[in-house]
C-alpha cells in the first residue's frame, strides 16, 4: 500500500510539472500548434518518471543514505537532461542553447553530488552515534547519551528524545536500587527490634516454665514485665502496618475534620500514665485556635511526637504544645526539656527505624517520627525537626507540624 501511494504521489508531482511546462510556454508565446505538441509529451513523460520510480524504489530502499542522496541528484540532473534533448529534437529549443543549457546541467551534476555528500556526512555522523547510543543502552550503560545537534531538525529530536529516555531509565534504576537499600535496611531494622522483647519474653516464659520463679512478687513482676514486652511488639506491628498502607492520595481524598482541642486531647490521654510514672509535666497552650478544623489523623502524628518527647525527656521535664493559626495554615509543635539531638543527627530523625544510639532499644522502634512525617505530608503539609544539645544544659527538641487550613 505504501508502495502503491509513493507511486502516486510521483505521477501527480509529473503532471502538475508537465501542467507548470505548459502555463510556461503559453506564457513565452508558443502557439496552439507547439502548445498542443508539448502537451502530447507530458503523458510519456509522467509515465518514465513513475516507472523509473517503481524500479529505482526497492534499489534505494537497501542503499545507504548517502548513496541515497546521491542518487536523487543525479537523476535529477539526468532527468533535466533528457527534457531537454527531447525538446532540442522537437525543434522547441536551438542546439545552441541545447548545449549551454546541456553543460549547466552537467555542472549541476556535480555540484548535487558533492552537497548530497555533505549533507549525507553530517546526518550519517548522526545516525552513527544514535545507533551507538542505543546498542550501549540496550547492554545497561544508562550513561550514554547521543548529544546530536546540527544533523537537521527530525535527528536533533530524535536524539533528544533518545537522551531524554536514557535520563528516566537512569533516574528510574537509581530510584529501584534506593527502594532495594531500603527494603533491606527496613528487614534488617524489623529484625534487630523484634528479637529484644521477643528475646525478654522467651526468658521470662521459659523461667516460669522451669519453676526458676515461683512466688508471687516475682510472677507478677515477670507478668508486668511481658505485658510491656507484648505492649511494644503490638506497636510496633501497628505502625509497621500503617506505615506500609498509608496513601497520599487516600488522606487527601478524606473529607472527615475534627476540632484541634479534641485532637489534642486525645492525643495527651494516650501518653499521661507515661508522662506521671516518669513526673513529666504535660502543658497545651492552643492559642485561640481550639477550634481550627483538622484531620483526625493528626491524632496519630501528635500522639508519637508526644511518646518521642517523654520518651527522651528525663524525669521532672516537661512536654508542652503549642498551637498558632494563620490565615491559611495552622501551625502544632511539641516542645520538650530532654537531653535534645544533635545538629548532624537531625536530618534523619525521621527515617524509619533510625536511632542516634545504634544501641539503644525501646518502644516505638523508630517508626513513630516517620509514620508521623507521611501522615503530614499526605495532608499536604510540612514537619521539621529543630534541636540544640549541649554537654552543660538540656535544651529539648522542638518537632513544628504545619498543615493547610481547611
């Protein structure tokens, strides 16, 4: 069919030329009688062109661009000089100006032939690097890159476009190898802080087992002891599980509000026996903004920076929020006295399972701050860590969360 349609395309390119001869002699003055003669030689004409098209085509199609080219040029001038012995012999031009006419075109071969190669240089310069490029990128080099320019406008694209794919690819496998990194860091992390409770459990059971502990006092200190342990896993596995399941475009798409008294208040219940069995003080100062609307998930992120602060906060400290609201955003952070983080510490407060003290082990497991940092940012808002720690003073850390009004 493609054929077929290049075929035609030539036949009609020959006729409106022959009609282009014809408007042209009438326009110099032939008559009727040349008029009419130099009609009768457009048909045969067109059907050379066409037919010499049909032969020619599946000879280019296996030549190289250049030849290609080439190839064009040359039967252009060719072409121009066998119109012109036709007309010459149809007593339509003189032999005189037969030949001049006949030597320009001649130069004119010449002068095709060597811009056909020159262009065929630059664009097969270009095709070469192109396919160079994609044979690297086909073998897992996604560093290559084409970088065409100057080889006319549909190469320069296609290089582009080539260099642009090569640039998702990369960015697409970096952004695979950071989730692997993470993927195994998260095993690693989920191991290391399950086996301290479920180690402190197995030691317990297998004491009351063995008959090691047998009086009161010390059962229901074991019990204490494991109910704290179970305590933590079950928190654990919770934020683990909310972690995986949260969706940005799910609390976006949430309509239900809650007053930000009430979220406060519900978030301060969940942390109070903590906070009176260490003596912690816990203040909320609002502001005016009691009754700023809110997501109910904010519950869940001021209730882990609340557990965070009295976790870190040495007995007879204090844990305060505050709230301020602006005309578009309202503003919550947790304050507290503790021992405070330091400034190259800060940057990875809230990264899943990360500790400052490799060693160190509690509850939370170091989900909390960054389920907290998701839940924010899928309400489209911002947390930021802020901390000064100093040998002579605790100076406490300072966690602000600002979300949209709405």
């Amino acid at each position: 069919m493609k054929g077929w349609r290049a075929l035609a395309l030539v036949a009609a390119v020959a006729a409106a030329g022959g009609l282009g001869i014809l408007v042209v002699g009438a326009a110099a003055g032939m008559g009727g009688s040349q008029l009419e003669h130099l009609a009768l030689l457009v048909p045969p004409a067109a059907a050379v062109s066409v037919l010499s098209m049909a032969i020619a085509r599946p000879l280019l199609s296996r030549a190289s661009l250049r030849q290609r080219l080439v190839a064009v040029a040359v039967v252009a001038a060719v072409v121009g000089l066998v119109n012109l012995f036709v007309l010459a012999k149809t007593m339509f031009v003189s032999d005189h100006d037969a030949t001049l006419v006949g030597v320009l075109l001649l130069y004119s071969i010449g002068a095709g032939v060597g811009a056909a190669l020159a262009v065929a240089r630059a664009q097969g310069s270009a095709l070469d690097q192109l396919a160079r490029t994609a044979r690297a990128l086909g073998t897992g080099n996604l560093k290559a890159r084409a970088r065409v320019s100057g080889a006319g406008p549909e190469l320069d694209q296609l290089a582009r476009t080539l260099d642009e794919m090569a640039d998702g690819l990369q960015a697409a496998q970096a952004r695979e190898r950071e989730v692997e990194a993470a993927r195994r860091d998260l095993i690693t992390a989920v191991s290391h802080d399950l086996r301290t409770p479920l180690a402190s459990l197995r030691a317990m059971v297998e004491a009351i087992d063995d008959g090691v502990v047998d009086d009161a006092p010390s059962l229901r200190r074991y019990a204490s002891e494991m109910r704290r342990s179970v305590n933590q896993l079950v928190g654990m596995v919770d934020d683990l599980f909310e972690l995986a399941q949260l969706d940005a475009g799910a609390i976006e798409a949430e309509t239900r509000r809650a007053r930000l008294d009430e979220v406060v208040r519900s978030a301060v219940a969940a942390v109070e026996r903590q906070a009176e069995e260490k003596g912690l003080r816990l203040q909320a100062n609002l502001n005016g903004a009691e009754d700023a609307p809110c997501s109910p998930r904010l519950v869940r992120v001021l209730q882990n920076l609340l557990a965070n602060a009295v976790r870190h906060t040495p007995a007879d400290g204090t844990v305060r929020i505050d709230a301020r609201r602006g005309p578009s955003w309202i503003e919550v952070a947790v304050e507290d006295t503790g021992e405070g983080i330091a400034a190259e510490d800060l940057p990875h407060v809230f990264e899943p399972f990360w500790r400052a003290d490799p060693s160190r082990s509690g509850a939370g497991a170091g989900l909390g701050l960054a389920l907290a940092k998701r839940i924010v940012e899928g309400l489209g808002g911002q947390i930021e860590a802020q901390s000064e720690s100093r040998s002579d003073a605790h100076s406490g850390s300072r966690f602000a969360v600002q979300l949209p009004a709405n």
